[in-house]
C-alpha cells in the first residue's frame, strides 16, 4: 500500500523547506515506506479539505480508507508501521514517544512565538518578549543532548525527526548558534540521506508551482 501525503499546491518562497509534509516524506524515506503527494490549493481550501483537517493545514496522510491529519499523529502511526522509525522494545518505545511529544509541546510553541513575531508579524516588541522563552527552553535542552548522538532509544527515532526539524527554524531564524550542542545535533540529524532526500523533494514540489 502507498500512502499518500497532502500537502499545499504553493507556499511563499520563504517556507519552502519547511512546510510540515516534509516530516512526513522524511519519515517514509527512513523506513522505505512508499508514498505519493497530492496536493490541495492553499488560497482556496475546499469544503473537501476541512472535512479531512477540521483547520485547514497540511499534512494529511492517506492509508487506504484512514486519513490523518497533524505531523505528530502521523508520525507515531508511521512508528507503528516500522521499526527504523520508533523501537518496539516497551521503555525505548516510551522515551521516542515522550520527546516527540516533548519536541511538540515544550519546544515548538516557544519557537514558533518567536518565529511569527519576527517574520510574519515584524514586531520588535513580540519578539523581545519571546526571545527569552526560546533560549530559556533551547538551554534546558542542552544537558539532555550533551554526550549523545541520538534524543531517545540510543539510536535515531521519530523523536530525533520532529526536534531536529524543530530546531531547524530556531536555525532559519539565527538563533541556534548560540547553543552548539543544539546546532551540532541538528547538523548531525539532517545530513542523514533520508532527510536529503525529502528536503530535495520538497523544494523541487514547490519550485514546479512557482
């Protein structure tokens, strides 16, 4: 069975490499699951696209009759169809689940806050209220990476997926050098093949629609 991922048919070049459907083709390309896109106007959502994702987004994944929306849902439903992506081992299996959901909830609403107020909302004030928060939980994060290679489980995990791509935006946005344990991890975790592959992808998707 293929599975299909939805994705947006065009987005501003300034998301391009970063749009969440990447997650997902990342992930079948670490397991060497088959997939194709489909694609799903960005300007004009159908009434067909919120039925599939009550809030409009990408991506959606495809399994035959199953649809799914929200990149970490997916991605612990993908760990469930291959071992390179989540370990079947109870406590190992537990620790991928905690940081992928970690990387979702402590990390990602403080990266994303700063994000919005400095490239969509240009707002000096935002973004020094922001700022803060980012470093506060980019440092609690350090000592935890400190001396391994790999987030959960002793070897690479969905969970190692999700942090790193989350911390490719503190990258895009000048703010992981300051932490180079950080910048060594995500360097280490995006120079996989797997990823090359789905960021090549992407880019290549989205430049067919400019």
């Amino acid at each position: 069975m293929t599975f299909v991922i939805t994705t947006y048919d065009w987005v501003s070049p300034f998301a391009v490499g970063y749009v969440r459907d990447l997650r997902i083709r990342w992930a079948c390309e670490e397991a060497g699951l088959p997939y194709q896109i489909e694609t799903t106007s960005v300007r004009e959502k159908t009434p067909q696209h919120f039925a599939r994702q009550p809030f409009g987004q990408v991506p959606i994944l495809r399994d035959g009759e199953l649809s799914l929306f929200e990149s970490g849902a997916i991605l612990l439903y993908l760990g469930e169809r291959s071992e390179a992506l989540m370990p079947r081992e109870a406590a190992a299996r537990a620790e991928t689940q905690q940081w992928l959901v970690a990387a979702l909830n402590s990390l990602e609403p403080a990266v994303m806050a700063m994000a919005l107020a400095r490239i969509f909302d240009q707002d000096a004030r935002a973004e020094e209220l922001a700022l803060p928060r980012l470093h506060e939980r980019l440092g609690q994060l350090v000592p935890v990476l400190e001396g391994r290679d790999f987030i959960a489980a002793g070897r690479f995990t969905v969970a190692d997926l999700l942090l790193a791509d989350v911390l490719r935006v503190v990258d895009s946005v000048g703010e992981l050098a300051a932490h180079p344990v950080l910048s060594a991890y995500m360097n280490r975790i995006t120079a996989r093949p797997a990823f090359q592959r789905a960021h090549a992808a992407q880019v290549a998707h989205f430049a067919q629609a400019a």
